[in-house]
C-alpha cells in the first residue's frame, strides 16, 4: 500500500513538472503570436481577469478565506504589480519585437536575480562561492543579450531592457512575498494577484487606445485561451503545488529547461534563430543559472 502510495506520488510529481516544462516553455511562443492581434495590455490584461477569477472560485469552493488586514492588501498589490504588471506585462509588451527565443532566456535570468535578492535583509543567507560564481556568469550572459547590435531595432533594443526588467521585478516580487508573513492561502493569493494586476493591465490598454487596434481572430483568441487556461491556471497551479512537494533545486530546473523548450519552439514554429552573441549569451546564463542551482547558499 506504501510503495502504491509512492509511486503514486511520484507519478503526480512528474506529471506537474511535464505541465510547467512543456507549458510555460510555450507561453513565449503564444504570447508572440497573439499579441500581433491582441494588443499587449488588453492581452495580458483579459488573461489575468479571467483566470484570477477562475482560481478565484476554485478557492473559495476550498474556502480559502480573503486577506483580513490593511497590511495583507499592501502586499498583494505590490506582488501584483510586481510579478502581473511589470513581471508579465512587461513581457507581453516587448514580444511585439522580440522573439518569443530571447524572451525566454533573459526571463531565465530571474533565478539569479532571485538568489541576489534572497541574500538581502535581516532573513538573507549569503551564497556560497560556487553560486556566487554562477551569478557573476550569469549576469554577463545576460549582459550579451542585451549588448547593442547594428541589426537589432530602437525598438526591439527597448524590448530587450524591458525583458530584463521584468525578471529584475519577478524575482524581487517573489522574494518580498516570501518575506512578508502573509496568512493568506497560495491559491487565493495568485488570485488576487491575478485580477488585481489583470485589471490594471486591462485599464492601462483600454486608456491607451487597444480597444481599437484588437483584431478578434482565431489566432489572437487561441492564443489569449491558451494563455489563461494552461498558462495561468494548470502551469501555475502545478508550480503551487510542487512548492511543496519538492526540493528547491529541483524547482530550479524550470529556469533552464523552459528556455530550451521556448528555442525549440520558436525555431519549429516561428523559424527564430539566434545570433552568434546571442547563443553565447544564452549558453552563460544557462551556465550561471546551473552553478546557482547546484551550489545554493553558504553552509
């Protein structure tokens, strides 16, 4: 009964890591394609309203209770805008130039990012030299990416900083939120920061004229469905649970093999290639990213 149990849980285990591989690898790949017909707020926007709602009520059916204090609220909006707003947004804004490929590797930057921040504060823990190896490498990886070239637009180059950004704000919205002592249950919490978010890109798209550009076609609709059902709701209810059914440097993983997955993609799909600095660039990151994972934090 306890070996059934087991394999049944490891089972389990395989099958939320194959949905966060296969599935956040291929956001970058429907973000690229629905965005040229759904315009970036509106489309990150509608996203998150729809399955902030949806996990919404799969909480409260759990009766997951809301945030009781002022001070709860002040952190989920500012996870809100950091990991919605800026973290996804951001992104979707800059897919409009750059390819769905370099999306993806400078996104995987965010483990760096997240192990530099977790050394900040009164709780960091200082890394080890191994690690702190990684990050160096890492960071000059993603230096490459985004080291101007003559070939690369005013606009893609605005793209590639707007990318980075993102993750510098993913991973210090992760790392805040960590730190923060919120009661509030993991699935209500995505929740509401999906809709506050969703509901600010949706605002900031109708603000600035959208409405008039979305063309509703069935490539911008499957995109955007995909999107809120696969990407928001299973990768991300997937990636919740793991949290705590694994170790932390197994989760790392998604941070390198998401990539390879969204240059697959994108050279299958979309026939993305990338430049000689850019595969350099792409080969460091995944290295530093790798160092981070396997050496983690100072003993």
């Amino acid at each position: 009964m306890a070996a059934a149990t087991d394999r049944s849980s490891t089972l389990g285990i395989l099958a939320a890591f194959a949905a966060v591989y296969l599935v956040w690898g291929s956001t970058y790949l429907a973000i690229r394609v629905a965005v040229h017909d759904i315009p970036p707020g509106l489309l990150a926007g509608i996203r998150f309203v729809i399955a902030g709602l949806i996990l919404g009520a799969a909480a409260a059916w759990h009766r997951q209770a809301l945030p009781r204090s002022l001070k709860e609220w002040n952190v989920i909006l500012v996870m809100a805008a950091t990991l919605v707003v800026i973290g996804n947004g951001f992104v979707t804004w800059a897919e409009q130039w750059v390819p769905s490929n370099q999306t993806a590797l400078l996104i995987a930057s965010s483990a760096l990012w997240t192990a530099w921040f977790g050394t900040m504060g009164p709780r960091g823990t200082p890394l080890s030299r191994g690690a702190k190896a990684g990050l160096a490498i890492g960071f000059l990886g993603a230096g490459l990416m985004v080291w101007p070239d003559e070939s690369v637009s005013l606009a893609e180059a605005w793209g590639l900083a707007a990318i980075l950004f993102s993750a510098v704000a993913w991973s210090a919205g992760m790392i805040y939120g960590r730190g923060s002592g919120v009661s509030v249950r993991p699935l209500m919490l995505a929740a509401l920061q999906m809709l506050i978010g969703g509901l600010i890109l949706t605002i900031w798209g109708v603000m600035v004229g959208e409405l008039g550009r979305v063309a509703w076609t069935l490539t911008g609709m499957g995109g955007l469905l995909y999107l809120t059902i696969f990407g928001s709701c299973i990768a991300y209810g997937s990636y919740i649970w793991l949290i705590h059914q694994t170790t932390p440097a197994r989760l790392a993983t998604i941070a390198y093999v998401n990539p390879a997955i969204a240059t697959l993609l994108g050279w299958w799909i979309l026939d993305e290639a990338l430049e000689g600095t850019q595969l350099a660039g792409m080969g460091i990151i995944i290295l530093g990213v790798a160092l981070v994972a396997i050496y983690g934090r100072a003993r």
